[in-house]
C-alpha cells in the first residue's frame, strides 16, 4: 500500500486558499448589509424630502386660509412621519418633526373652534415631549419644545371657558422658560419667549379682572420687548411685539379708567405701527394692525367724551379695514375685522341716539359675519359673534316697537347658542350665552303679552344659571344673574295667575339679592327695582 505524502507547505496551501475564501464572502456580505442600508437611507431620505413637501404645502394653504386643505397635507405628513419614527423609536429628530406636525394639525383645529380636537393634538404633543425632556433633562430645545406645548394647552383652556386650568398650563409654561432664561441671559430667543409667557398670563389675569396682577405682568413683559427692540430697531418682528405690548398696558390702563395714560400707550403704539406700515405698504398685517389701533384709540376718545374724534377714528379703521376685506376676500381674518368694526360703529350710534344708523351698521355687519359663521358652524367665537349681532338687531327693534321683527333675530341667537352647547356641554361661557338668548325671549315674550312662553323661557334662564352659580359659588356675578333670573320668572308665574310659582321665586330671588356681595355688582339695583313691583 503506497503512502500518499504531501509536498512540504501543501496544507497550508490549502489554508490560505480557504481564508481567502471566507475574506470574500465576508467581504460580500459586508457590501450587501451597506447596500441594503444605504438603500433604506435612500429611502428614508426620499420620504423626509415627501414629508417636507408636503408639509409645505399646508403651509402654503394654511396661509391662504384654506384650512381644510392645510389640515388634509398635515395629516398626510403625520401618518407618514409616524411610520418613520415607529421604525426608529431612539430617533429624538422624528419625535420632534411628529409633534410639531400635531402642533400644526393642533393649530388649525383651533382656528376652525374645534377646540376640543385642538386640545387632544396639543395633549399627544405634550406627552411625547415630556417623554422626550425626561430621557434628557439637559436639552435646551427640549426644555422649549415643552413650554410651548404647555402654553398651547393653557390658551385652549382659556377659549373653553376653564380658567383655572388656562393659568396652570401657562405658569408651568412660565416656569420652563424662566429657568432657561436664567441660564442663558444673553439669548434673544428666550427673551421672547419669556415675554410672551408673562403677558399670556398678564392677558388672563385682565380677562379675570385682576388688573393690579395684569399690570404689573404685562409691564414686565414689556421691558424685555422694548430692550429688545431698542438692541436690533431694524427688526420688525420685534417693532410690532412692542407696539402689541403698549396696545396690552393701554387695554389695562383703559379698564382702570386711567384714560390719559391708555391714550397714550394707544398713541405710541399707533406711531410705531405706522413707521412699519411706511416702510412696507403692501404689508396687509401692518394695516390690519393700524386698523385696530386707530379703532381702540377710537374706543378711548369716546369714553373721554370726544365724540367727534372717537367717530373720525372709527371712520378711519373703517376705511382701513374695507379695503382690506376687499383686497384679500379670502383671508377670514380680513372679514372678521371689518364685521367687528361696523359693529361698533353701530354701538357707538346707538349711543348716540342714531338708531335708524346703528341699524344700517348692524344689518351690514350681520351681512359680513353670516357667511363666516356659515362657512366654519363648530367656529366658537363667528358663532357667538354672529349670536351677539342678532342680539344687538333683536334688541333695536323692541326699543323702536318693532317687536314682529326682533322675535327671528332672537330665535335665530338661540339656535345658534342652542347648537354650541349641544356640541360643547361642558363649556360654561356657552351656557352663559345660551342663558341670554332665553332671557331675550322671555323680555319679548312679555312684550308681547305671551306670558306663558315668558315663563318658559324664564323657567329654562332659572336652571341653567342656578346650576352655573353652585357649580362656581365664588363668582358673584353668577349669584346675582341666578337672582335676576328668578325674579323675572316670579313675574311671569305672576302673570300667568300661578301665584304659588310667583311668590316662590320671589323669596328665592330677595334671598339670594339679600347677599351683600351683590350689592356693588352692576345690575343689582335694576333686580332690586323688578323684585320691589313684584305683587305681594
């Protein structure tokens, strides 16, 4: 038998030959997995490039005030941002780009009045960031991310009517930029930020009446966007958030009747807004701006007695607004403004005794206003601007006796009121309006010798308030309208000939009006005059 013998370095021949081999399949493999993840990064790039556009696109529309098709692309941008940021969890970048989309779907949600799908976006927001800001505590931009999404909350609260819960989310939003303001003194950005959370609740402490905390908010508000437009007076951003700023302590000065003061924040404000409208006259914001504050200094000339000078700058925002409304017919906002300035061009000749005037006034702003709240039938604030006009047509029409044509101005303000609070029962501003719309059919039904419709209409007004005022029994407004309403209904049970119903009323009414919180409110002494005539 012939041993086989291999040649001296024959096994290791084969060694290498094999090594080599599995250099290659290794190396192959290593091209593939690149191959494959260069092509997922092609991928991934393309669809941020989709998202982007269109992103954009709802920009673009959201800007033209086709909110419909805004919200359309942002949702088509979330869905697909979302995709991404599920297949890449760790991804912080694609966490941001998806909450800032919800901020955006948020936003429209909130233009339109659908404030309670507003809410739920800003919530997904919050949660995802606060997530975020607990993985890394030290992320400035997270800080941020989560101080506007708090903000976003408390202004939302506030358009629901819960102000309690508005002044908490705006706090905490205060709070989260406040302590970045303070480790980075010297950034501009934080400034700005610092200034709008202080005047979101110096702005909400003057809508709760607490005009000392307002002030001195909005004050401080005000150093920082005066020091900051005095640093970069090329700016214009930062030009306009001072002109905002003095409009705010002239709103506060008015309200405190210090009405010299108001008018010069007003006026300043006016001049700094001008100087921006010269340099860009096609700057429709500019304008629209100019219109409000020719209209406020308009407000305040009035309420100093000037009459002709309060009609002149009336006039004036008038013109400013027209001409806007008719430039751009589809900006609402546009709209809005001109229905809003025709209105108080109507108020202000009804206080003047010219009523036949205040009447054209009113009837063109209802023309304005009617298409916008029909175009947007969830819109809280065109709904209730549209309610109030009718209030205000109904109302002139039984003073002038023309009491047949005030009934369909008054019905069409209860539907209105009536289809909010469907939509919304929780909202207590809206119980509020909806309280008016039947106190307004009671008046007219008692006008018109219709007692038992009054007393119907009464009967639902005494509810709805007695349930308004022990749900918050520290607001004594709420107290006395809950009085008002059961002296009212006492005298239409009177009239109907229930005088068990009428003498019941009437005690509950002088039980609540004997409270002595009432007594400096405005429309305790007209309560007190209709309970004094009530039949003993």
């Amino acid at each position: 038998m012939n041993d086989v013998r291999e040649a001296p370095g024959g096994g290791r021949g084969r060694g290498f030959v094999f090594a080599a081999i599995g250099v290659l399949l290794v190396a192959g493999l290593a091209v593939a997995a690149y191959a494959q993840a260069h092509q997922r990064l092609s991928q991934t790039h393309q669809r941020l490039s989709e998202i982007l556009l269109v992103t954009s696109l709802g920009e673009v529309a959201a800007q033209q005030g086709r909110l419909d098709e805004a919200r359309a692309s942002y949702q088509q941008a979330l869905d697909s941002t979302r995709a991404l940021a599920t297949d890449d969890p760790a991804n912080t970048s694609l966490q941001r780009q998806l909450n800032a989309l919800l901020h955006k779907l948020g936003d429209g949600a909130q233009q339109q009045g659908r404030l309670d799908e507003a809410r739920s976006f800003f919530q997904q927001a919050l949660d995802s960031t606060q997530a975020l800001a607990k993985a890394d505590p030290s992320n400035t931009s997270l800080q941020r991310d989560l101080s506007l999404g708090l903000d976003k909350l408390g202004v939302v609260a506030l358009q629901q009517g819960r102000p309690d819960e508005a002044r908490s989310f705006l706090q905490q939003a205060l709070d989260t930029t406040q302590a970045l303001a303070k480790a980075d003194p010297s950034n501009p950005s934080l400034q700005r930020d610092l200034a709008l959370g202080l005047g979101r609740l110096g702005e909400l402490a003057e809508q709760q009446g607490n005009l000392d905390e307002a002030l001195a908010l909005l004050q401080k508000a005000h150093g920082i966007h005066q020091a900051l437009a005095q640093a970069t007076p090329s700016n214009a951003t930062l030009q306009r958030k001072l002109a905002d700023s003095l409009q705010r302590l002239g709103y506060v000065a008015e309200q405190q009747q210090r009405m010299d003061e108001a008018r010069s924040l007003f006026q300043q404000s006016l001049e700094v807004t001008q100087a921006l409208a010269k340099t860009e006259p096609s700057n429709t914001t500019l304008r629209s701006d100019l219109g409000f504050i020719l209209d406020k200094l308009g407000d305040v000339a009035a309420k100093q007695g000037r009459l002709d000078d309060s009609r002149s700058f009336a006039q004036q925002s008038l013109e400013v607004t027209q001409a806007l409304a008719q430039a751009v017919p589809a900006k609402r906002s546009f709209q809005l403004a001109l229905s809003n300035q025709l209105n108080k061009l109507g108020y202000t000749a009804d206080q003047q005794g010219r009523l036949d005037e205040a009447r054209s006034y009113w009837q063109k702003a209802l023309e304005v206003q009617q298409p916008l709240a029909k175009a947007a039938p969830s819109h809280l604030s065109l709904q209730l601007t549209l309610s109030a006009q009718l209030h205000s047509l109904g109302s002139l029409a039984m003073r002038q006796k023309r009491l047949d044509e005030a009934l369909p101005f008054f019905q069409q303000a209860l539907d209105i009121t009536q289809a909010l609070n469907q939509a919304n029962p929780s909202n207590r501003v809206l119980q509020r309006h909806l309280v008016s719309s039947l106190d307004r059919l009671g008046y007219l039904a008692d006008e018109q010798k219709r007692p038992a419709e009054a007393r119907s209409f009464f009967q639902r007004s005494v509810e709805l308030r007695q349930a308004l005022a022990e749900a918050d029994p520290s607001d004594a407004q709420l107290k006395l309208d809950w009085a008002y309403s059961e002296v009212m209904l006492a005298s239409a049970s009177f009239r109907t000939g229930d005088r068990q119903a009428g003498k019941t009323h009437r005690t509950t009414g002088e039980r609540l009006l004997d409270d002595p919180q009432l007594k400096n409110l405005p429309g305790y002494h007209s309560a007190r005059y209709w309970l004094a005539v009530l039949p003993r």
